[in-house]
C-alpha cells in the first residue's frame, strides 16, 4: 500500500505542467488475498494486486488520456507524455470533455481496518478447515470464496489537489452443498472481527438441509418472497441498463423522459450515495467530484439519472458525483446503491405469507430484453422454497422467470425493515444495501 | 528466479511475464466519447509445495520485490495445505523452448490515430442520418499482448499477439419504444488476431445503412410470434450458443466443480464422457487453438502445453473436455493444452480456445430455401442460462420471417428458449463453410477473481426444428 502523501508526492507534480491547459491525474489500487475453494478443498489460493494510474490532459479543449499500472518514474512521465500527445492531436470533432476543479473532501475514517487488511491465507485456511470439518458432520461440502483486502482511490485536480479515500473489505460466499441441494449464504463487511463466517456457514447449512427433496412448479404467476441478495441482483441491472445518464441521453433507458413520472410503486425508493455508512463508501467520483445523494427512483417516481461532467453538459445540468473510470464506455453508474427499508420484520413476511416461492438469489440475469420496460430473465438458484400458511413446505428446482422488473416492483406488498449489504470485491466495485421483497404475482416462464 | 522456486522447496512452478497495451476509441452521437491508451505490465508466480497450490504476482521487478512474491505464492500453497486433505497431482511435461508471433500486416499501434477517428466519426454519421436515431456508437479496440513463460520444467516460451477489432451500435426511438441494431456483433468489439487491415475488412461504412435502417423498420414491425416453430440462428447466435451451452460446459474445471461458487456446474458429468448424446447427427464441434486469426489461438497456453485441435462433439455425441495437466486425470488423459490467464496477476483457468461448430452442406440461402416457416433470428441481444448449462433463454435484435423457403417480414423482440441438450438433438442442418464466420469476443467472464478472456468461434447459421419462441411476460 502506498501512503496519501507518498501518492500526492508523485502524482500531483505532473499538474503543474505547461505544456497543458489542464492535468487531471486518477489513481485506483486493489489488493485482495483470496481462497477460493470447491468440495471443501482450496483449489486457488491467491494473492492478486493492481493498481492504475490515469493522466488526463487537457489542450485547447482535446482531452488525452493515457494509463499504466506502474509508480515507476520513468513509466509515469511516459504515460503522461503519451496523454499529452494524445491531447496535441488536431481533431475536427465535438468532445465536450473537460477536467474538473474540485475543493477537496475529507477522507473518511474508521473504514480501514489493519486486522482486514493484514489477515493471511493461513488465517483464513484455519477458519475454512474448521467450517469444512464441522460440515462434513451433516455430509455437507462448500463451495465459494473467502477473501479480504484494501482499495485506494486518489483524483488529482488541476489546481493539484487530492482526494483520498482508502477502505478494507473481506467477505465469505459459501455455496453449501449435499446430492442435489445447494444453497447460498454471504457476508462482506470492512472489518473481518464482524463477518463471522461460523454464522453464514450455519445459515448456509440450514437452507441446504431443507432443500435435500426438491418438487418442480409449473411456469406461472406465484407470489415470491425475494431475500437482499436477490433484490441486488435485480437493482445491479437496473443500474446497468438505466439509472445513468448515458442510457437517458441515448434513450434506452426506463428513466429516459420520466423524470418526475411514476415508473414503479410507492414501496420502490432507490437512491446512490457514496458516503452511505451502510455500503461500502467512495465519498467522490473518478473526476474527484462529491457523489450526492441522487434518488432513481422515490415511492415509484421516476428521479434524474446519475451524471458525470460530460453527460450533464449534454442534458443541461450538474454532475452529480457519479463518474466511471476514465476509459470506462459504459458511463455514470452508481457505486453505492441503497434501497429504502420498510415496516414489516423479515421473519413476519414469511410467517404472514399464505403461499409464495422464497427465492435466495438468482443466476445469470439478463436485462437487456426491452430496456425502457427493464425487462429482465433469470434464473432461481442455490436455495428456491415453496413457502405455505407462514412455513416452508418443501424446496422447489430453479425456475426462469421473464418479467418487467418495474412493473414486478410496482407489485409490492412488502418490505422488509432489516436490509443486508451486497458486495462482489472479486468481481465488480461498488456495494448494493438492499432490504427483502414480497412481489405479487411474478411471472416464471419455464 | 525460477531456480529460487525449486530450491524451496516447489514441486512445480512457473512465472509468466505479460506485457498488455490496449488501446480503446469510442465515438457516440456524433462525440468523442473515449480514446484512450493502457499499458499493464507485471509477472504472477504459481506455485505447487507441499501438495497445493499458491499464486503471487507483483508489477515491480525489483529482485526484493520479486524474491517477496515468491516467499509469498510458497506461504499461500503452505496455507492450502492445512486445509486440502488430498495433494494436487500435477503430471510432469517436458520442457518446450518456442517464441511465437501472430500474423498480421498493418501494425494497428502505428495506424495514426485521425485515421481510426475518421473511420469512426464517418460512421457515426451515417448511422444519424435520420431523426430517429438516438443512439449511435462506434468503437475500435486494439490489443498487444507479450508473454514470456518459464517453469520448474525448463520451459521457456514468449508469444506475441496482435487484435484489432470494433462494433457499432445504432438504436431507434418512437415515443416510448425503442429497437437497437448491431455490426457486426453487439454489446462489445468483434476482435481478430490480425491487424489494421481487418477493420478495413469489417467495412463499417457499407454496412451502416443497412443496419441504421433495420433498426428503424424495426420500429413498425410486429413483436415476433410465441409458440414452437423451426429457427435458423444467424452465424453470430449461433457462436453465443455455442459458447454458452457447450464450450463452457465442457470445461473440465467446471464439470469438476470448481466454478460453483460462480457462474456453475456443468450438465457434462464424468459418466457422459464419450457416450451421452450431446446433439444430432448434424452437430461436430471443435476447440482449435491453432485456427488463423482466431483470438483463442496460441502457440502454447499457460501451463506450457502445445495448441491443439480437439472435437468436443463428433456427429452428435459428446466426446472431450477443455482440460488442463491437473484436472485430465480425472478423464486419465493428457491435458489438451486449455490453461489461460486474461493477466500476470491472474491464475490461468480452463478457457475456451477458438469453439467451432463444423460446417454443413447447405449455403445459407439453401438453408432457407428448405425451411417451409420459421424464423431467421439475428445478433444476439440477451443470452441467460442457468448453473448447469441446460436451460436457456436467448433473444435477438431481429427476427425475419421465414414463409415457404423465402425471407419475408421483420419482427421485434425475438426471444427463444430451450434446454440444452433438445436443442442441439433438434438441430437438422448446418450452413457449409462459405456461410460460417471467425467471430471474436473478448469478454468471455470466468473465476474469481473475475477475469474476461477473449474467446473464439468459427461458425455459421445452423437450423434447429421444434423450438419455442417468442416467452415474454
């Protein structure tokens, strides 16, 4: 890990160029230990780090952008001589891009943890061996990963100044299995003392232990109980196909010309902030701007789409935080995605429930079938019950549902008030706080 | 530093050195959305001690850094072994000595980067040339690759790889409605390991109009019909379904459990090998690594095992696994050379080389001549299968009707969904060789954590009869 003052040392120097108009410099590190294990044996076992450097130069309105994963002085001056070469070309074209100013934030505290960051892959083979040993007590294995690590993120401004922010993440995703039955169960958190992986072993187990006989249901409209994991699953693609700016300006989105207009029901409130306590926080955008609060969606009415500097000139309004990676194509995403909890205890949904499919998690959604209704297929997987008169009646095979996600969430019955915080550090950045959902009537196809 | 490995103790190891450059430029509405140029650079360390398996990497190269990488990948296979109750086996291979370059002609890196913007930028406004047109992107990739590889086994092996490739994507809006329209693949770049010379080849000026005004017909055309009815997959979907219901579940690993915790199983157990019948007699499917220009290919993968050619499929019946040196034992087989990482700092993975589904004798406007109804489904736009590869939903950007042997009108929102293994069995016939394609995709997901790795497949339209179509709430 490299220090905030050690990268401002090196980085910020190169803003004081006058070969440019603007230099703008990104910095994103990660480093994760991982045990990744199947049949409750480690079959990889790894320690993965990287890290980016991105020069932004500005030069009479052309934007260069250059990146290398090197510190290396010679490598930096390279790269940020390769940006502004870039930024020397003579172009015909509109771009409209520029590099932001900003009065640096405060880096926020008490989210890195030395004991996360420094727990070693015999520490975590210690507590696996214990889980795999008490499990094969029930003849259960696990599948799925045990990991923990740091992330940096450093944005430089023209006028030189920095914003830092560092946090730890560790997580366990444990996919229980005995003959035919699999279920699912995962915790992440900044501080490994809370993450307990004895529980979610447990909760891992119990689910598995249900679902040993499975019964098939025919394809139709059944009530489900959908758990946070699930609703994740479904809010990752909302935000993908449609909660930034670029899938509004190219009107592909379920936002595009609603803002204002109800989308959903009046139980669906989702909103980004990067300073949420309860995900993991990236207090600013990867232009170094302040990620404000920015509700999609409040009680079912449609709000603004996340913007970065370059989408909200093109609509005619203010950042709102929310810039991707220099390179990235994909647009202004939402890192730190909440969903409003609501009333009803989690255990009173499913004891009040008269019949209805318990979904914990879904498998391979796609939600690219008519974006401007968020039409979405998926399938059950790893923990799906057939729950009746307030109690699981048996497990059910996994089922594909096809069904507007909108229209889905404007039938609602229920919210959960407990709500559990998703994350995928080995896959993706960014954190989803998401409570369970009763849904009427949801459409399974096969 | 090899040496340093062996004379701690490792039973086995390698380092693998990569050099990465990618460059990235994206044009939408008319604005220069990205240019951009990325240099990645590092080694990773594997490592087999005491009967399990540790990982290092670093992007310093000092000796300090490196001797710490190396204490570290030992200390990781250490831990392993407290916990695995069984020791890897890893069948020893002799040592290969190769160095290995990728055709190609025009060095894309020296291409200026006004030509590409001006390829771009021209495109761009064709596909805008009507005012229903919201959204239009066009992208170039391309990519330079250096590895060198050494192992415990005397294995010294460089490779050097060129890919050039892009997409464009045009998408139409009426009122709340709106159909998107892809060249010549969607959601990312059609890659080759070739030069500049291939994005002259993929000509996008000519196919913009074309494509821009599909997405417009689309506007007007009738959601495509439900029911059970006869498919012709155009080469694109064809090689999404070939990915996604053989080439992934054939990867040994996989069958093996070892990508549970992620994307799945595989319905391709053990006891299915070299008997289960997989799809009909039409249905011959290879893995050839050592295809021209295919992004899969490779002199050598990650583990130092030649490139091969291996059928997974032969006239229906499933016949091999993708395998590495470790998991071929389970099948008591030698590895078929399938071990890639996407980067230095990755552990390599059973990944797909370049999955073909061998030609047929029908041209494609045979194949259509002979259909009597159906449809004609084109560009994939949504792909879902589930853990063990069996079921599945695809849609596509386009349907075209198919009516007594001839093409007719365009239907929107075309959805198709089946299982596995009543697919391919359903398949009647395969377009000949003039018909099939070497797509490229470069963002083919695996482990965790997760890596993409570029993909490749030779494949044409192929016909499937009896498959329901068209599931929507």
């Amino acid at each position: 890990m490299i220090t905030s003052g050690h990268l401002k040392e090196r980085l910020a120097p190169f803003t004081k160029t006058k070969e440019a108009d603007k230099v703008g410099v990104v910095y994103f590190r990660t480093g994760l230990q991982v045990s990744r294990f199947a049949n409750s044996a480690i079959h990889q076992h790894l320690s993965d780090e990287n890290q980016i450097v991105y020069f932004r130069v500005l030069l009479d309105n052309r934007m260069g952008l250059a990146s290398t994963n090197s510190l290396d002085e010679q490598n930096l001056t390279e790269t940020f001589k390769k940006a502004l070469r870039m930024a020397r070309l003579k172009l015909d074209i509109r771009e409209n891009k520029t590099i932001v100013s900003f009065k640096p934030l405060k880096t926020s505290t008490g989210v890195n943890f030395k004991k996360t960051t420094h727990t070693s892959a015999l520490s975590r083979a210690e507590i696996l061996r214990k889980l795999f040993t008490d499990a094969e007590d029930m003849k259960v294995t696990f599948s799925g990963n045990f990991y923990n690590g740091l992330t940096q993120l450093a944005v430089i401004s023209p006028e030189g100044k920095m914003n830092y922010q560092d946090y730890s993440f560790t997580g366990i995703k444990l996919i229980a299995a005995r003959g035919e039955s699999s279920a699912y169960a995962s915790r992440v958190d900044y501080d490994i003392e809370k993450l307990k992986p004895q529980e979610i072993a447990g909760a891992a187990i119990e689910k598995c232990l249900l679902g040993l006989k499975k019964t098939s249901l025919e394809p139709g409209c059944y009530d489900v109980i959908l758990e946070p994991a699930a609703v994740a699953e479904l809010i990752t693609w909302l935000n993908y196909i449609g909660f930034g700016a670029k899938s509004v300006a190219g009107e592909t989105s379920f936002l595009y010309n609603k803002a204002g207009k109800r989308v959903s029901g009046k139980r669906v409130s989702i909103y980004d902030y990067g300073r949420d306590k309860f995900t993991f926080i990236l207090p600013f955008d990867f232009e170094g701007v302040s990620r404000e609060k920015t509700y999609l969606i409040k009680k079912g009415i449609a709000g603004q789409p996340l913007r970065d500097s370059y989408y909200a000139k093109l609509l005619k309004t203010k950042s709102s935080g929310h810039a991707n990676f220099p390179d990235d194509v994909d647009g202004p995403l939402g890192h730190n995605l909440v969903m409003e909890g609501g009333t009803a205890p989690e255990s009173q949904i499913i004891q009040s429930t008269k019949k209805a499919i318990l979904i914990t998690r879904f498998h391979y959604i796609n939600g690219f079938l008519d974006t401007p209704r968020a039409l979405m297929t998926g399938m059950t997987r790893d923990g799906t019950f057939l729950i009746e008169e307030g109690r699981i009646k048996c497990a059910l095979k996994d089922m594909r549902f096809t069904e507007s996600i909108l229209e889905a969430f404007s039938r609602i019955t229920r919210v959960s008030k407990e709500r559990k915080l998703i994350a995928d550090h080995l896959e993706t950045l960014g954190s989803i706080y998401a409570p369970s959902l009763y849904i009427k009537d949801f459409t399974f196809t096969s | 530093m090899i040496h340093k490995l062996k004379s701690k103790g490792a039973l086995y190891a390698d380092i693998r050195w990569v050099r990465k450059q990618h460059e990235n430029i994206s044009v939408f509405n008319r604005g220069l959305e990205n240019l951009s140029h990325h240099i990645d650079e590092g080694y990773g360390i594997r490592a087999l001690y005491n009967g399990a398996w540790g990982f290092a990497c670093g992007s310093i190269f000092s000796e300090k850094e490196i001797e710490k990488n190396i204490r570290l990948a030992l200390e990781i296979a250490r831990a392993s072994s407290v916990v695995n109750k069984e020791k890897a086996i890893f069948p020893s291979h002799p040592a290969a000595h190769a160095s290995y370059t990728c055709g190609y002609e025009i060095n894309p890196f020296e291409v200026s980067v006004e030509t590409k913007l001006h390829y771009l930028f021209y495109t761009n406004e064709i596909l805008l040339q009507s005012p229903k047109i919201k959204f239009a992107q066009s992208t170039l990739d391309f990519y330079k690759t250096d590895k060198f590889f050494v192992n415990t086994e005397g294995s010294e092996i460089e490779q050097s790889f060129i890919e050039s490739g892009g997409f464009f994507e045009v998408a139409a809006s009426e009122g709340a409605h709106i159909q998107k329209r892809s060249f010549p693949i969607s959601h990312h770049s059609q890659i080759r390991q070739a030069g500049y010379e291939y994005i002259k080849e993929l000509n996008f000026p000519e196919n913009a109009p074309r494509i821009r005004d599909e997405a417009i017909i689309l506007l007007g055309a009738p959601d495509a019909p439900t029911g059970e009815t006869t498919i012709i997959l155009d080469g694109y979907q064809t090689a999404l379904q070939v990915h996604e219901s053989c080439g992934h579940p054939v990867e040994l690993d996989r069958v093996l459990g070892a990508e549970l915790s992620y994307a799945g199983g595989s319905f391709l157990t053990l006891e299915k090998y070299g008997k289960f019948r997989y799809g009909s007699k039409h249905v011959t499917i290879s893995a050839d690594a050592t295809l021209s220009g295919g992004v899969g290919s490779f002199a050598y993968d990650d583990e130092g095992i030649k490139a091969q050619r291996i059928e997974l499929v032969k006239h229906g019946i499933f016949s091999d696994y993708l395998t590495s040196r470790e998991t071929a034992l389970a099948v008591k087989k030698e590895s078929n050379g399938c071990m890639r990482a996407d980067s230095w700092n990755h552990i390599p993975l059973i990944r797909m080389t370049n999955i073909n589904l061998e030609p047929g004798k029908p041209s494609l406007p045979e194949l259509i001549a002979d259909t009597k109804e159906g449809l004609y489904l084109c560009t994939n736009k949504s792909w879902s299968i589930d853990d063990l590869r069996l079921n599945f939903q695809f849609g596509t950007e386009i349907a075209w009707q198919i009516k007594n042997g001839k093409l007719g009108r365009a239907y929107k929102n075309p959805v198709y969904a089946s299982t596995t293994p009543y697919f391919w069995n359903n398949c009647s016939a395969v377009a000949n060789k003039d018909s099939a394609y070497l797509w490229g995709i470069p963002t083919c997901g695996k482990g965790e954590p997760g890596q993409a790795m570029h993909v490749g497949h030779l494949t044409g339209p192929a016909r499937f009869e009896k498959i329901t179509v068209g599931i929507k709430r």
